[in-house]
C-alpha cells in the first residue's frame, strides 16, 4: 500500500472516530475531545491535498 493509500485509510478511520466522539458527547462541537479529533483529521486532510506537490 503506497504512503498516499494509506492516509486515506487513516482518514477514513479518523472521520469514523470523529463521528463515533461527538456523538459520545452529544454532538458538542466544542468538546475538547472532538475539536482535537477533528483538527488531527483536518491535518490529515491537508497532507493528501499536498501530496505530488
């Protein structure tokens, strides 16, 4: 699996954490918790925007 695949398997595991934690704390967007979440994934996201650059 080359480097590009596998950050999209990790995205694609991180938006199911992302999901599975705000709804663990009733969709409180601003729970530390999911604000981490979700700017690891905005990262992760950023890195494969870049990709080939």
């Amino acid at each position: 699996m080359s480097h590009y695949n596998g950050l999209h398997v990790e995205i694609d595991q991180m938006k199911k954490l992302l999901e599975h934690t705000a709804k663990e704390y009733m969709y409180n967007f601003r729970h530390p918790q999911v604000v981490e979440i979700s700017q690891q994934l905005d990262r992760l996201i950023v890195k494969v925007m870049g990709y080939g650059r």
